[in-house]
C-alpha cells in the first residue's frame, strides 16, 4: 500500500503571524519533518499554505493495525495510512462508520485511536515504524474520550464555558478562528474539564458549551453534559451548535444527558449562499450539514419545545446573504414556530476576510424588519461594539484566555 505522499509550502502572502508554528499540532515543529497532514492549512489566516507533491518518498513503515500487518512509504500521517487500508470515512454522521476526521485540524480528536496502547488523534501523528494501531470499536469505547478546549471563567465572560477547538466548517469570516483551528493545547477528559471549571451550584446557574463545533467528538460531549450535570443540577447548560451533525438520536441522547439550553446556527437556507458562508467544499457534504441542521431546529420545536430552550442563531452580512435569502429564511423559521427567539448576528471582518466593512445598525435593522416581516415575533440584534473584535494574526500572542 502507498499512496501520493506531500508536504505543506507556504508562499509569499505568509504574514509570518506564528499561527501555523505555535498554534498548530504540527509534527514538523516537533519532530523536525513534515508529513503533508494539512492541519495548518485550515488555520492559515492568509491562506499562505498549500499541500505539494513530494516526488520521493524517504521511508518504508512496517506498522499494524488491529493485528494484521502492512508495510507502506512515509513521511504520512496515521490517518492517510488508515485511509489507504479503507478504514477512514468522510461522510458525516455517526452511522457512516469507520474513523471520521471531522475537523482535519487535530482539535476535535474524533478521529482517535489507540497508538501503542495510548489513544491519540490519527490525522497529526506521523506513522513509525513498528508502530501498533488498535481501531476496533469495542476497544476505543473502553478508553476516556478526549478533546482540545479552552477553559473560560469570567471575567470577560459571563458565565463559566467550555471553548471546543475544532469545526467541520470553513468559515473565510470565523470570529474565533485563532482558538477554533488550534490544536496544540490541552486535550482532557470531560471530568478533567468539568474540575478544572471548579464550579458553584450557588454561584455557576449557567455554563456554556461553544467553539468551534462541540458535536464533531459525540461520546466527549455526552459525557461533558452529563459531568455538568452532576457537578451543577440547577443549572443552565447551553449548547451553541452549528447543528450539521445533530441528528434526533443526537439530540435524544444529549437531552438524556441533562442539556437544557440549544442555540443552533443556521448559517442559511438555500445550498450556494451555505457553501459560501460555510467554505465547505463537497456539495454532497455541504448539502447533508444544511439539511440536517434545519431538521434539528423543526425536531427540537416539535419534541423539546418544554424540555430545552431553544434560540435560533442567523449570522448575516449583505455580501453573503441577500434580502431574499433572508426573507427565506424568516419564513421557513416562522412555519416551524412563529414565537422561535431569534438572535440576528453581524458577521464581522475577521480571519481571512479582515478586510470586509464593519455593518452599520440600519442594514442589521433592515435585516431585522425583514425577518420580522417573514413572520418571527422575537428578533433580536446582536451587532457594533457588543461583539469583541475578532483576533488580529498580529495579535496571537496576546489571544490567550485559557486559565
């Protein structure tokens, strides 16, 4: 077995902003050579960096997996190692089977195995020789679930939060980028995070659940919300979701778990302005978020509606979204439930689009009117200075709010 082999190249728009050094789970950083993972693509803020070709492959890799024994060409990653045996799955979905890369980063640790006997993230950890890869079911299920996130506390927050690194998305106008497509920070168990959070019953009502996309890694988010609820029974407990992979038995299973509170994000509802928000690049797949995520939204008015509370998301920027879509999407909220509180969000200049305008409070208001006039009884604005800036590529190293 052998496949194409590459390595990542950066070209002269690079702003040399460290991101892709110091921010990135890279195996050139930390053992001296590139294996063409690509984790570093997704996090460049100047889309400096790009896969080549590497002509000629320098190693030959003895390596198991499962028992069974294969010989392949280096320098690769685990996961291309595993792609190549047929045993990765890029179709989204907790039924698709096989070892899912969600967020092609290495911050979700959705695609983790056991490496000689440790589990850890397939898509960044270079294969070696002799190396021992366990990806039975049975098995992995035995070990804790893990996940890189940032803890947050206030102040500045209100409340006590869990930040997920990590998305499926591709969003040129990602607000969090500099934490979403990082990697290389802490990756805990849900009861380390839970303890690290060192939460009050009578001062912590709430906690937050954001990132990033916290679903992409199912069985740590359940066990997240179900050690949430222990620690805080009182308490709030607020999923923000994008909501492509939140499918009923998703939902069923976290509603079980003890969440209270989801905010899906509904990035829009016709497929070209989802793909131009989103940067998803397969339609098929892009297709499948979109319906799933609206599919959320209609299962959790109909099945929910008293158990969780649900406020519905709508990032809006004239340049991505039209007064139609808009109108579109207003009425489609408004035939699942008139009375569905809906929160209409400034997409503002960030990432790789650092050079959008800021919107004025009349277009966010005209956005308003229209949903309003769509037929939604409860939208609010959330826009200008209340916001906070997105992170600046000169400013990472001053980013940090992990404690």
């Amino acid at each position: 077995m052998s496949g194409k082999r590459f390595i990542a190249v950066r070209d002269e728009t690079c702003l040399d902003c460290g991101f892709c050094r110091h921010f990135v789970s890279c195996s050139k950083m930390q053992m001296g050579r590139c294996i063409g993972c690509g984790a570093c693509i997704k996090g460049c803020p100047q889309g400096a960096i790009r896969l080549q070709p590497l002509a000629d492959p320098k190693s030959t890799i003895n390596f198991t997996v499962d028992g069974k024994s294969y010989t392949t060409q280096g320098p690769v990653s685990v996961l291309e190692a595993l792609r190549e045996l047929g045993r990765v799955t890029d179709e989204p979905g907790s039924k698709a089977g096989g070892i899912q890369p969600h967020c092609s980063t290495g911050g979700c640790w959705n695609c983790a195995v056991l490496i000689d006997g440790v589990l850890d993230r397939s898509c960044v950890i270079p294969l070696r020789e002799k190396m021992e890869i366990i990806t039975t079911l049975e098995i992995l299920q035995q070990a804790e679930p893990k996940r890189t996130v940032t803890l947050m506390r206030p102040a500045p927050h209100y409340h006590p939060s869990v930040f997920t690194h990590g998305c499926n998305y591709h969003c040129d106008l990602c607000h969090n980028w500099n934490l979403t497509f990082s990697s290389s920070g802490s990756a805990i168990h849900p009861k380390e995070a839970v303890t690290k959070l060192d939460l009050d019953p009578e001062r912590d009502s709430w906690v937050g659940i954001s990132g990033g996309e916290p679903t992409l890694n199912r069985a740590w988010l359940t066990e997240l919300v179900k050690a949430l609820h222990k620690a805080v029974p009182d308490s709030r407990i607020q999923l923000d979701t994008n909501a492509s992979l939140l499918t009923p038995d998703y939902i069923d299973e976290l509603a079980a778990a003890g969440i209270t509170d989801i905010s899906p994000d509904l990035k829009a509802l016709h497929l070209d302005t989802f793909i131009k928000a989103c940067g998803t690049r397969s339609e098929k797949i892009a297709r499948q978020y979109l319906e799933t995520s609206w599919n959320a939204v209609r299962y959790l008015n109909d099945t929910y509606s008293k158990k969780i509370f649900m406020a519905v998301s709508l990032p809006c920027h004239p340049r991505i979204h039209s007064k139609a879509e808009i109108e579109d999407i207003g009425r489609s909220i408004a035939e699942i439930n008139p009375e569905i509180p809906v929160t209409l969000i400034e997409y503002q200049p960030a990432f790789q689009l650092r050079d959008w305008p800021f919107l004025s409070p009349k277009i966010m208001e005209q956005a308003q009117k229209i949903l309003e006039s769509a037929g939604l009884h409860k939208v609010i604005v959330q826009g200008g200075p209340e916001i906070p800036r997105a992170v600046d590529p000169a400013e990472l190293a001053l980013c940090s709010e992990e404690f």
